[in-house]
C-alpha cells in the first residue's frame, strides 16, 4: 500500500464510524521502490491529497524527515518539494501490518501490499 | 460380443505397409490429404475420446464423417458398411463427428477399409452437403459408451433393492391396457408413460398441486419406498409416480426434472432390462451409469439439480462382461418407476411459463449468502484462471480512460486482475475489489488496489474524479444492493465527477445475427470457437431492435434508452449450444451396494487449495462474452464460453465472515440456489434475469484413473457458477433515476452490455 493510496482510505464505512479519517498505520514492514517521476502529473495529485494525513502516515511509517508540513505554494513548479511529494506518495510502501479507525480502534490488515478493507457483515 | 473382437486384433497381425500401399494406389494424388487427415484423427481421437488408433487391422473401424455431427444416420452407415462383412454395432455419438463400426470379424473391417477409406458418399435431402469418410482402426469404444465406475456427485445406486419376484408382481401390476382417465397414462413419442398421484403436464414441464389423479401411489410400492427411506438418502415420502416403459430402441432426451416441481432426492427403480444412463454435467462431463434389474436410482443434490440425465435410443449397451472386458448386451423391454414429492409450487402464468423461479430473496442476508457462494468465492478460486486467460480492456472504456485530463484521480470498482489500471498511466487509479486473489495480481503488477466491497467502499466521500464500475453490479441479488452500490460509487465522486457503469446485458438477441450462429451445428462445444457476422446484419439487427422487435417486449421502463450502438464491425457470439434439453422429468435409477452408500458433498480446504493450485495449467473457457475479442485482426470474434457447475467451495478467508463462519451449510446453500435459480446455457438467451453462469476451469488432467468406489465424487469439479443479475434494456437507466444525486449523461449498449456515464450532481 503505497500512502497515495492510503491517503485515499477511510474507515467510515465502519457502522458509527463518521469521519474515519485519516486511518493510523501500524507498519511492520515498510519498502521504498524507485518509481520513474513525473512531475507533471504530481503537481495535478497534489489538490486531491489531504496533506496532513500524508504527513500523519508518513510520521506512522517513520518516513517523514524534511517532508514539508505544508504544500508549497508554488508547489507545481517547486521540484524540490515535488520530489519530496513523489518520494512519500509513490515510493514508500508499507507490505506488511495494520491501518487503525481512528474513532473506533478497528484495524484492517495490510498483508502483501494490500489493505484489506473488508468488514463482518455486522459492522457495515 | 465385443469382448472377443477386442482380443482378436492381437492375431490379425497385418502390416500397415502393405495398408498404406494399398490405399495409395487406390487413392493416387490423394493419399497425402488422406494421411493426413488420419493423423489429424489420431490426434482428435487421442485428446478428446481418450481412444488410440491402432497400427494394424481391428474389427473396429472409427469413420470420421460419418457421425451425427456431420448429418450422417445410422442407417446410412449401414447401409454403406454392411456390404464388406456381418457388423455387430454401429456406434453414433452424439455431437460427434465420427461414428465406430464394429465388425464380427478383422477380414471384413479390412475390407471396408480398403473400400471406403477416402470414400465420398454424396448430399441427401436432409444432409446438404457430401461427406468423405477417413477411417481408422480402434480396439476400443470411447469409454463414455461404456459404463462408469464414477458416479455423479449426489447419485446412489442401490442393487438388488428388491427382488426379482417383487419386481414381477409390481410390472404385473401395471394395467396398461385400461387406463382410467386419459392423464394418467400417454403413448409419448419414445416410451410409454402412467403417472399416479399428479399427472407430470408434459406441455407445462410441471405438476398441478390442485389436480392430484384419482389412484395414488400404489400400495403395493409401499415395500420399496419404505427401504429406500430407510436408506436415509431421501427425505420426503413420494407422492407421486411416473411409470415409464422403454422398448428395445427407445430412450428419453437428456433433461433434470423440473426443479421447482419436486423436492431433492428423486428415485428411480429399474425392472426388466438394464440400460445405460447417461448423466452429462453442463461442462460436457459424460458419465455412462449401468442401470441393472432391480437396482434402485437415487437423484440428491448436484445429480438432481446440475446434471442431466437421459438415455440414449439404442437396441444395445455395452457393459462388463461377466469374465472381465466389455460386452454387448441388448436391450429389453424395460420399465422404470420414478417416485418423486411435489414441492406444491405452482407454476406461474407467465409469458414463458418459467418464471417461477424468479428469485426470492427473502432479506438482504440471504442475498449476501448467495453472493459470497456464487460471487466472491467463486473469483478467488478462479482468480488466477480468470486472470489469464483475459483480457485485454475493453476499447470503449479505455477510450475513455485515455482521454482523462493528466492527474484524473479514478477509482476502479470490481477491478479484477488491474486490466483498465494501466490503461493510462498520467492518471492515478485506484482499484477495489472483493477478490483478494484478483488484488494480489494486481499488485503484482504494480497497480495500486485495495480488498474492498462495493456496499462499503472504504475511499473518502467526493474526493475521486471519476469511478469505473466494469461488470460488477449484476453481481448483486436484489435491487435494493444494486441502488445502494450506485449509490456508494456516486459518494466517493466530488460534484461533477463522472460515473462510468457497465452490467451484461440480457439482450444478447440484440444482434440477432447471433441466433443463427446458435444453429449452427458443426462446432465441437468444447472449444472456443471463431465466429463472425458482417457489418451488414449487424447494422439491420440493430435497427429491428430499436424498432419493436423482442427488445421492446421486454422493456418495462417507458422510456428508450440511446441503445443500439453497435460501432464494431463484428460481433462475438457466445458458445456452442451445449443443450439439454430441459424436457420433462422422470426416469432415473441405479446403485451401489447398500453398505457403499455414501453422497459426495463436501471438499475439504485441502483438495480446494489443490484444485486452485492446479489453475494455472489449466485451459480455460472465458466468462460472459467479451466485447474486446471481436477486435481480433482476422475479423473474428473469438468467443469463449463457460459451463457449469456447483463444486462445494469451502473457504477460508476473509470472506467468510460474511458467513458467521458456518461454511457447514455451504453444500445446502448452494443446492438452495441451484433449485432456485436457472443454470444459464452458454450460447442461448437468457431466459430469465437473474442466473447462475457457469464458469469451466477445463482440467485437462482430469481423466482421474483411479477410482475408489462406487460413490458420486467429483474430485475434478472445476467448473463454478456465478450469480448474475442481467439488464433488461432500460434497467440501469432507471436504477440510476432513482437517486437524486445523479443524472444519466448517456447510456449505450456496447457488446452485450448495458452501459451509463453518470454525473455526480450537487446536492442541493
């Protein structure tokens, strides 16, 4: 689960849950793969992504030395902090351990890259 | 006998030099073509029939072109043979191409095929075109024309329930000659027929609960019902008897009795002759069962419900010799009883008469049982199958795709193996499915997904530009799920965002073009096969549909669709026309000894994780007919076809919390389903909306040798059904009016499928 993704994720689906946002990471296996960068399209990510919660989960996964706690404001043509956005968006990856609600504790397992994300039928 | 022809062959040694010089002479420029075609039938006969063919002379000939597939009768046959020498049989099989001779003596099978090898025997009236024999020597039958150690999962067959004394007095106790009211008793076309407690309407493939006949059961079967009870294999008391009574040469077409019209465990008792059954599974598993005198047949689960059963019209069956070996024994007359309890469901005044099947759901947890049977398990026990044996993407949605501004956010619903993931990799997309074997691949190649279900889609409300939802909602069971999973994808849009769904499409007929590929006969149904159909028909079919035609019979939503884009030169057409025909019910029989009686239900995890293991190596058939196959160069449109079966798939997983962990009630559940819901025949319309489509893992190691018992197994099971919903024309649209927060762009139909591009509006 790269954090792009994760950044995506909510556990409000859990019943009562209302927010679920963003979730916590309890990584036990974290990698970072080299993906080819391409500036352009990250500077059109960048407004869809919530940045606190790419800060949170950078922190959760203990990647977030020099991540600016802000988007640039010039970011689209800020290569610098597009890099840096590029590395923790797209290049860590956590391959093994757990994402928390952060309203109910609940945790979803990420097992081979993947989030399940999956709920027993009473909890929908 | 055959027995003794088959140990013949070993003293007619005969060099095939000799033969092939023979043949050349007589031949000339056309022994090559000829040569080659033999060996082209080698090659056939050795992959599908499991038969070798033989370097030196037999007494049995295997004749290519001169089988039923090809038009040929067996009279013709016959009447071509019968002049080198006495036949002891001559063995039609159905679909095939091919028929087997058989000759008393070696000398005259190598005469015939001095003769007639290469032979052309011209068109007739009823066979158009004319039909060259290739022949080759055999030393045996294809093992589907003799019995089968192997039973049907679900099938029991008791010996010598009764005795022969008591079988007497209840043939004796058949009056044939003066039946009471005219229902009870018919001279149907192949057999005769009495029925005793409800007449079997064969016009309405039912019963009438509310016009029982006069005479029940009688007593005088009290005995042999009491035992089969006894048995424990069946749990309601019949109520009603078909007495059906066979002359040497007659038989009854492959059908299931009508599941709606009696409850699980059929039984069948067999007086006077033996006979072969034949029991077919919709994957084109063929099980030849020996019904002896005095044995009792009894039909559970996937027997009853998913195989067919029949007998095919012959005056002979081959069956084991008393010293070992095969032989041929004829038939006699033979008369079968079926006993069987009406369920009391009544028949439905429908347009088709066979609407009573409609699925009820009672609740949403049924609805999620069946889907977790019939929807995820079934994909992540094919996922690696599924996976490999598609797929490319569909022009049209990756069309789509492509044109999404650079940075599109787009989530992919049912994203399968990741195919639309790549498609354009300036966007980012995000796939969820319920599948984890399908997300693994995913991640595999390095697509970003998440396990997720549709109902609870675990993205943030309103943050993606866009959602594919590609075949997935006709994965759900009641309306009620499909509006609440448009619902969810229309959530996690922002304002404005576009929704793109896909769902199968009922009107396969859409291209009518197709009903006549259907009527084809030459194609071996267990191949995917290459079809087309020009430009022309399918722009006229197109437009008779929007017109009137069948399509707006079905329409019950007022307004039209913009359907009928049909932009693709070709159309694929789905499989062979496996039929069975699903005629009335009735006969059946057969059995083990009573202390090797045992029902195959369950597999265990082991043998699942073996089986799914094995996919890899598999060849396969390809689910609902794939619009990407009709871009092939050639102008073909591949088409794959899937077929059946309920394999009981115990799970471990995620997915079974769904289930509150009681996968003991899995075998029942699905023979739930399996009485409820049609079984779609690949290659033909769907008769009703809401199915199960088979899905075959083609196991091409599954000749399993060895046999431990006289009990139904079904160890190479490998083919799975999955619940669809399919959609009326219309259907989609008016699902997606439902909700306020959407308005319907544009809707089209592309291949088979019902498709609407969605705007997210804002609310207000």
């Amino acid at each position: 689960m790269k954090l792009i993704t994760h950044n995506m994720l909510t556990s409000n689906i859990i019943k009562g849950v209302t927010k679920g946002y963003p979730l916590g990471i309890i990584p036990r296996k974290v990698e970072v793969k080299d993906v080819d960068y391409n500036p352009e399209f990250l500077a059109r990510m960048i407004p869809n992504m919530d940045w606190s919660a790419v800060c949170k989960a950078a922190k959760d996964v203990g990647h977030d030395e020099g991540l600016p706690q802000e988007i640039a404001p010039n970011f689209t043509e800020n290569d610098e902090f597009l890099k840096a956005a590029h590395r923790v968006l797209l290049e860590i990856e956590v391959v093994e351990g757990d994402l928390v609600c952060p309203e109910s504790g609940r945790k979803f397992p990420v097992s081979n890259g993947v989030p399940n994300m999956l709920l027993k039928e009473e909890e929908a | 006998m055959l027995d003794s022809f088959l140990q013949n062959d070993t003293v007619h040694l005969c060099n095939i030099k000799n033969m092939e010089a023979l043949s050349d002479i007589k031949l000339g420029k056309t022994g090559k073509k000829l040569k080659k075609k033999q060996a082209r039938l080698r090659h056939t006969l050795l992959k599908h029939d499991g038969i070798e063919i033989q370097d030196r002379p037999t007494n049995i000939l295997c004749v290519n072109n001169a089988g039923l597939d090809t038009g040929m009768t067996r009279d013709e046959v016959f009447e071509v043979f019968c002049k080198y020498g006495e036949t002891d049989d001559i063995l039609m099989l159905p679909k095939k191409p091919y028929c087997f001779v058989c000759y008393k003596l070696v000398e005259n099978a190598e005469e015939a095929y001095v003769h007639l090898n290469g032979y052309t025997i011209p068109a007739t009236d009823t066979r158009k075109t004319s039909c060259t024999f290739y022949i080759s020597f055999v030393s045996k039958v294809p093992e589907s024309l003799s019995p089968s150690n192997k039973l049907p999962p679900g099938l029991i067959l008791l010996h010598d329930i009764i005795s022969k004394e008591y079988g007497q007095r209840l043939l004796d106790s058949i009056n044939w000659k003066e039946p009471t009211i005219q229902a009870q008793q018919r001279e149907l076309k192949h057999r005769r027929v009495k029925h005793y407690g409800y007449e079997f309407k064969y016009g309405i493939n039912n019963v009438d609960p509310d016009d029982p006949l006069p005479e029940g059961i009688p007593t005088l079967c009290n005995d042999v019902i009491k035992q089969a009870l006894q048995t424990g294999h069946v749990k309601f008391t019949p109520d009603q008897l078909t007495i059906n009574q066979y002359e040497p040469g007659q038989g009854i077409p492959p059908h299931v009795d009508t599941p709606s019209a009696f409850e699980d465990g059929i039984m069948s008792l067999s007086l006077g002759s033996q006979v072969l059954m034949d029991f077919r599974h919709p994957d084109g598993q063929h099980l030849s069962v020996l019904l002896p005198p005095c044995s009792l047949l009894i039909m559970t689960g996937e027997s009853r419900y998913i195989w067919s059963h029949g007998i095919t019209p012959r005056k002979s069956d081959i069956i084991p010799a008393p010293g070992g070996g095969l032989t041929l024994a004829p038939r006699g007359l033979r008369t079968s009883f079926t006993f069987r309890k009406i369920t009391g469901v009544k028949e439905s005044q429908t347009l088709e008469g066979r609407d009573y099947k409609h699925t009820v759901l009672e609740n949403d947890d049924a609805a999620a049982k069946l889907e977790n049977v019939h929807v995820h398990q079934v994909y992540d026990n094919i996922a690696d199958h599924f996976s490999g044996t598609r797929h490319s993407p569909w022009p049209r949605i990756s069309e789509f795709l492509k044109q999404l501004p650079v940075g599109s956010l787009v989530a992919d619903i049912g994203c399968g193996n990741g195919k639309y993931l790549g498609v354009n990799n300036q966007i980012c997309m995000i796939g969820s499915d319920r599948s984890q074997n399908l997300v693994k691949i995913c991640r595999e190649r390095n697509y970003l997904a998440i396990i997720s279900d549709i109902l609870s889609i675990p993205l943030r409300t309103e943050s993606f530009d866009v959602a594919i939802c590609i075949a997935v909602i006709h994965h759900l069971s009641t309306k009620d799920r499909r509006l609440r999973a448009l619902s969810e994808l229309l959530r996690i849009v922002r304002p404005k965002g576009k929704v793109l769904v896909y769902v199968w499409a009922m009107e396969q007929e859409l291209h009518q073009v197709k009903s006549k590929y259907l009527k084809e006969k030459h194609f071996d149904n267990t191949e995917p096969m290459l079809l087309s159909c020009d430009q022309q028909e399918v722009e006229k079919s197109s437009k008779s549909c929007n017109d009137l035609g069948e399509m707006a019979r079905l329409q019950s939503q007022t307004e039209a669709c913009s359907a009928s884009i049909i932009e693709d030169k070709k159309c694929s057409v789905a499989g062979s026309p496996n039929i069975q025909a699903k005629h009335e019910c009735t006969d059946i029989v057969e059995s083990p000894n009573l202390n090797k009686l045992t029902i195959c239900h369950d597999h265990s995890n082991k043998e699942l994780t073996e089986s799914s293991k094995k996919l890899n190596d598999q060849h396969i058939m390809v689910d609902h007919f794939d619009p990407c196959s009709s871009s092939s160069e050639n102008g073909n449109a591949s088409v794959a076809m899937e077929k059946i079966v309920a394999i009981d798939t115990k799970q471990t997983g995620p997915q079974i919390d769904l289930e509150n962990g009681h996968t003991d009630s899995q075998s029942e559940e699905k023979m739930k389903w399996a009485k409820r819901l049609e079984v779609h025949v690949n290659r033909t319309q769907f008769k009703q909306q809401d199915i199960l489509v088979p899905w075959q893992l083609k196991n091409k190691t599954q000749n399993n040798k060895d046999i431990k018992s006289e009990i139904g197994e079904c160890k190479d099971a490998s083919t799975f059904h999955r619940f669809y919903h399919v959609f009326k024309q219309g259907e989609l649209e008016a699902l997606c009016r439902e909700l306020e927060c959407c308005k319907v762009i544009n809707s089209y139909y592309d291949q088979g499928n019902w498709a609407v591009m969605l705007e997210k509006v804002v609310a207000l």
